[in-house]
C-alpha cells in the first residue's frame, strides 16, 4: 500500500516493511520494521547506538502518527535512518 509519502508491505491492518518514497533522488533512505512489541523497539535502539549507529530519535509513542504508534530512530554511518516501530498498545 502506499501512504504519505511511504510504500508499505505486508497486510493492510498493519505492514510489516516501509520505504520512504520521493521524486527527488536522495542520498539517504529510510527503512522501517514493524515490531512485535515496545520491548523490542527498545532492545533495537540499544543495540543499534552500540554498533556505532547516530541517535535519530529515542524510542517513544509518536502520536502525530497515531495514538499507540511507538518507534526508534537510528541513523547508520552513511545517514540512512533505520526505524523500528510497534502499533499495538502497550
């Protein structure tokens, strides 16, 4: 499906993958995975900040996405941002 700037894949009720799409080229990318659970956005953060990965944004509920969506962002050494996200409740 397509959304907002995203190409997502998986079932409708909740993609699994997501790509950032543009018609401008970039030099980045932005790859997102779906989660199981908070626990394991959290553990993605962690491990990814110790493999040299730049903090891009601390895990957390981001509600300008929508009320349960909780998601960490690290940038690797080539600037690209790798997401990871959770949509269930806690």
């Amino acid at each position: 499906m397509e959304m907002d700037g995203f190409v997502a894949f998986g079932p409708e009720a909740g993609p699994k993958f997501a790509l950032r799409t543009g018609k401008e080229p970039s030099k980045s990318s932005h790859v997102a995975f779906q989660a199981n659970d908070r626990a394991t956005v959290d553990a993605f953060h962690v491990a990814a900040l110790a493999a040299g990965g730049t903090d891009n944004g601390a895990a957390g509920i981001r509600e300008h996405y929508h009320p349960t969506y909780y998601g960490a962002y690290v940038a690797d050494p080539d600037g690209n941002n790798m997401e990871a996200v959770c949509h269930k409740p806690e």
